[in-house]
C-alpha cells in the first residue's frame, strides 16, 4: 500500500498518522537541505575568515576582506561588535557605561550567541523526528493490524494465510515509513552536530583572542598595605 493510498482508503488514525508522517519528513527534509547550504563550508570557512582577519590592517578592511570567506556570517558579527563598541565609546546609553572589557565582553558574547543559534536552529526538530518517527509508524501498523485482524474475524470462510498476508503486510508499511523518516534525520543530526561544535570551539576562541586584544589591559593591583613591626622593649 502507498502513502496516497494510506491516506485515501484507510480509516481516520491511517489518515492521520500517515499524514504526520509525511508532514515530519518534509519539514526534516527542509532542515536537512538549509543546514547543508549554511553549513556547506564547515569550518573551512571560518578559518579562512578567521585567517583574514588577522591579516588585515584595520577592522573597517577586516570586515570588507570577510565578507568574501565568511559565506554563513558567523564570525562577522564578533568583528562588527568590537568596531560598534569603539565607535559607542561617548554615548551616553546605558550600554557604554562600564570599562572597555565589560563594553567588549557583553558584545562578543551577543555575537556570539546569536552566531550559535543559527548554528542550533533545526537540531531540535531533527532530533524530535529521528526520535519520535518510528513509533508514530508503530502505532499505525498496529492501528492497521488491529482493522485488518477485525476485518478477517468477520468474514466468513474461515482463516487463512492469504486473508491475512495481504492486510497485514499493508499495515507493515507504516513501520517502514517510520524509518524511512526517522533514519535520515538522525544521520542528519550527528553529523550537524559534529560541524557545530568544531565551528563553536573557532568561534568562542576566535572571541577570546579579539577580546585579548582589544580589551584594556587591567590595572595593576595595589601593593598590600605594610605590617607593623612591632617594637621590642
């Protein structure tokens, strides 16, 4: 029995559950397909952007020579925090009051989580597919075994092999379209996961360095105060 089948000639809970089914494979596949595009690079590009960066004279070229590597835009935001934070550096808003480290601190980290969650978007739906997929096809296999049981016992002629081959393999498709969902949007989700974290450990030390080195060099700490000395008699 097809999907289309499924979804014409069987009873409302097929319907629906052929229908989610399907509903579940399209919206992983559309995931699977946008992440493979923002991720294409991996973290090649962000090396690359990375690379030239630091071998750029000022962030104002910095940011021109990323926009040619940095194809998914996730180290530029960090580059354009820190010129953001230098050109606020008057302002009379509450976000330029603290020293330059806080400024640049509370920049990159905005930067930086907002790189990681389009890194992250998908990973949850893809991860709720590849978990979820298969047993809403078990329940429609033993939805359908369950009609197709009930409709033998009442047929007269007694029990037969064929009678019940015929209906008991059609519910069987539902299970195989489980996994026909779910299998793709695991292998999806590890594999994702594994870019993700190569290019957020770039990022988060990329963040580091910038702040390393735009940052104010803290200030020296104050000698402790002298002991008494006590004087003998």
């Amino acid at each position: 029995m097809s999907v289309l089948e499924l979804l014409t000639q069987g009873d409302g809970v097929s319907r629906s559950v052929a229908a989610l089914l399907l509903a579940m494979s399209i919206s992983s596949w559309v995931v699977i397909l946008w992440k493979a595009w923002l991720l294409r690079g991996g973290t090649r590009d962000v090396l690359r952007s990375i690379a030239a960066f630091w071998q750029s004279t000022t962030l104002a070229d910095a940011e021109q020579r990323l926009k040619a590597f940095d194809r998914a835009t996730l180290v530029l935001p960090a580059v354009s925090a820190i010129k953001n934070t230098a050109a606020d550096v008057n302002s009379a808003t509450l976000g330029a009051t603290g020293d330059r480290n806080q400024r640049l601190t509370r920049a990159l980290r905005e930067a930086l989580h907002g790189a990681l969650r389009r890194l992250q978007s998908g990973q949850i739906l893809l991860a709720t597919v590849g978990a979820t997929a298969p047993f809403v096809g078990l329940l429609g296999t033993v939805w359908g075994i369950y009609g197709a049981l009930s409709g033998i016992a009442g047929q007269s002629g007694g029990f037969t092999i064929d009678k019940v081959a015929g209906p008991v393999g059609e519910a069987l498709v539902m299970t195989a379209f489980g996994l026909a969902v779910a299998i793709p949007a695991v292998l999806a989700y590890n594999v994702f996961g594994r870019v993700i974290g190569r290019v957020e450990a770039e990022l988060e030390g990329f963040a580091h360095d910038l702040l390393g080195s735009f940052g104010s060099a803290p200030a020296p700490a104050a000698p402790p105060p002298a002991r008494p000395m006590p004087v003998s008699a």
